[in-house]
C-alpha cells in the first residue's frame, strides 16, 4: 500500500469495553491507526456518527448461505442428516465459492471487518475472499472418518504453508469429536503446533454427543480435545452449549467458544450450562451458517443473547449492554488481525454509525440504540485497513450481478438434489 494518510474530525469514539469518547480526531495512515486525540485536525467531518471498532463472526460456514432456507421446521437430526449433509455431498466448488461470496456480502454490509470461517473447498473460499476483502479466518475443515482424510489434511497444510494474504489467516478445522477420533485430533492438533496456525473446532453442542462420547470414549468431548493437545495452540470452539462448569478449568488463555444463540433457538438446542459461564472470558459471537442462523449479523445474535439471558435468569438488569458489547467486540482477540480496539497501532476496522434514523431516535445512550435498534441500514459505511468497503449506506460492489449469479446456481444445485452423506449427526 502506498503512503495513504486519512484524518476524520469531530468523531464520537465507541471503544471496545462500550466507553464514549466525544470530539476526537482520528488519523488513519496506511490502514494503521496511528493518533487518536482531542485536538481538532483538519480532516473529513464525522459530526453525528458514531464509530466503533468492525465486528468479528467467529464461528461460521459461509458457504451454507446457498442453504440459507432450504430445510425449516425440522428436528436438528433431520436438519443435519436428511437435509443438510446430503445436500452438500453433491456441493460442487462453484456453490461454495457464490455462496461464500453472498456471505461476505451480507457480513461486511452489517459491519464485519473480519470472521472465522470452517469449510472445505479452500481454494473457492480464497478466491471469493481475495476478491471481496473481509478479513478472513479460514479452518480447513477435516473429517477424520473420511476416505481422503490424508489427502485433505496434506492439501490443507500446503495451503497454510503457502498462504501470503495479509487478509487472510488459516488454520486447520478438524470438524469435531464426533467425527475426528482422539488420534486424529492429535496428528492434526501436532500439525497445527508446527505450522504456528490454531484450530477451530465443534465441541459439545449438544447433550447427545456427550453421551454419545461418554459411551464411546469414557470421556466427554472437551476431555478428548484436551488430551489430544487441541488446546495447547490458539482454538476456537464453535458452541460449546454442553462444556460444564467443572471443565471450565481445562480451556486454555487462547481458547475462545462462540455462540450462536439464534442456532440455538431455532433448532432448539437449549442453552445447555452456557448462562452459568457467560461471565467467563472464554465467549464471544458468531453466527453459525445460514443454513441454520439464516442471517449473518452477530449485532442480532447480541440482540438475541441478551433477551434470553434476561429471561433464563428472570432478571433483567443482567446481560448488561457493555457485556453484550464487549462478548462482540471479544472475537477479535481470537483472530491474528490486530483489530477490534480504537487505539493507536491497531488496524483501522471500523464501522461508521449514524443513529439519526426513526428508529434508533431519540439517541440517550447510542449502546442501547445499537444493541436493541438499530439495523444495517444505521450503518453508513465499513473500513477494513482503512480501505472502504461500505460508503453512502451502499457496498462497493456489484450486487445485483451477485444475486443473479446466485439465483442461478441455486438452479443448479436444486437439480442436482440430495446424494448420500458421508457422515452422521
Ligand atoms: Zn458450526
């Protein structure tokens, strides 16, 4: 990038811990916060916008939005084995990388500067994030119970190796327990510790599969992720609903569970030990695949998450708003962008608020107006390295030729129909 300086003035700052700070000038230099101070510089005027640090969606399957609607009102069993996996046992490169694509979109319309996603066909996923420039985490995902099990995992370690995307992180997704044995775990957990690279993984999402490990293993699914040194690099864990109190200790200071809870709700999960956790500083949001969230907004699986803390505990003064905030703002830790906090040094991932709209007027308190208000269209524009990416309440690019790109494919893949799936809920 050449030398490229961008200065706002006149900016009210929202932080990271959910702290206003009014009247700041912010000077941007080569994708890089470089000064944030009370002195009014000469600059572009963000008079009425608030700003705050770009979300992260930390445990995703971007791909799955060609899915998104294709299998409602059935049990998370039907969801998984007679829908879902056979669908995408027929998945051809080309819906994963339009579907990836559609994603992006969505995710960086609502604010995303950066997700966590698990899938395979790589090589799709690159090029859609190459193309798009959301900050992506990609996990290879790996079945162990697969027959080109090696195959994936050799791929999948030449492609961390030859990564040089700035924007783009990689790291191996051994899909879960259930699907990975404890050996495998381990030869990819070994991987991972020599690549430098983390994992990402499913754990205990349901109480089944940890009965079903109990039977199977003598162990609950975080034990086996434990010995099987899973957690002795950075990992994120999708879910974790059914991880208890007494196998807290166990998670590592880089380990990091995202929660879902509209997942939850609408293949109705249950909420498992999580509201006895959350206080804990092992959570953050994602917002699982579309297939089964239908949306990728993580300020509406926020939304989501207090309402039902609030009723869980039938006490509304928990959940509080900087808690939601801070469990949104959490994610950036867990990925290697430098990003999620407005100070200098950090990367300018940036959302740009304006809460001058009906339905987020009267601004009393802009944290309320944001968590229980506001939508996308209260987003006026997005930076990622201080590059836009949304502007004017529109992104920059193309997105009527997306959607029929879209529309075409789901033709495609409605012909193709359902094969057989490789794997079992
Ligand atoms: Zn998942």
């Amino acid at each position: 990038m050449k030398n490229n300086i961008i200065i706002f003035n006149h900016c009210t700052l929202l932080d990271e811990a959910g702290m206003l700070h009014p009247n700041q000038s912010l000077v941007i230099e080569n994708g890089i916060l470089t000064r944030i101070t009370s002195d009014v510089l000469e600059g572009i005027d963000c008079s009425g916008l608030v700003i705050s640090p770009g979300f992260v969606n930390l445990h995703t399957h971007a791909a799955m939005n060609i899915f998104k609607g294709i299998a409602e009102d059935v049990s998370i069993d039907a969801w998984f084995n007679e829908e879902i996996w056979p669908y995408e046992s027929k998945m051809e490169e080309q819906d994963v990388y339009l579907g990836t694509r559609l994603a992006m979109a969505e995710m960086m319309k609502n604010g995303v500067t950066a997700y966590a996603d698990h899938y395979f066909s790589p090589n799709a996923i690159l090029r859609a994030a190459e193309e798009m420039g959301i900050k992506t985490d990609l996990a290879i995902t790996l079945f162990g119970f697969a027959p080109n099990y090696q195959d994936d995992l050799k791929q999948a370690i030449e492609l961390i190796r030859q990564n040089k995307n700035e924007r783009v992180h990689l790291r191996l997704g051994p899909h879960s327990p259930y699907t990975c044995s404890p050996e495998v775990l381990k030869e990819i957990a070994g991987h991972a510790k020599v690549l430098g690279c983390g994992l990402h993984i499913h754990v205990s999402e349901t109480q089944s599969q940890v009965d079903e490990s109990i039977q199977n293993y003598g162990k609950k699914p975080l034990e086996i992720v434990y010995e099987s040194a899973c957690l002795d690099v950075p990992c994120i864990i999708g879910h974790g609903l059914y991880i208890t109190p007494e196998e807290h200790p166990l998670l590592q200071k880089d380990t990091m569970i995202s929660l879902s809870p509209k997942t939850y709700l609408k293949l109705a999960m249950g909420l498992g030990h999580m509201p006895d956790l959350i206080d804990d500083e092992h959570y953050a949001i994602g917002t699982d695949g579309a297939a089964s969230s239908n949306s990728l907004n993580p300020l509406e699986q926020a939304r989501l998450l207090g309402l039902v803390l609030k009723d869980v505990y039938q006490d509304a003064r928990k959940a509080k708003l900087e808690q939601l905030w801070k469990l949104l703002m959490k994610g950036h830790e867990a990925l290697p962008f430098n990003s999620g906090k407005l100070k200098e040094g950090y990367s300018a991932d940036l959302i740009f608020w304006d809460l001058n709209q009906v339905h987020t007027m009267p601004v009393y308190n802009p944290l309320a107006s944001i968590l229980y208000s506001a939508n996308e269209t209260n987003i006026k524009a997005v930076m990622i390295n201080g590059e836009w990416v949304k502007k004017d309440y529109q992104l920059l690019l193309d997105e009527t030729l997306l959607i029929q790109e879209v529309n075409a494919q789901v033709q495609d893949l409605l012909k193709r129909g359902k094969g057989k799936a490789k794997v079992h809920f």
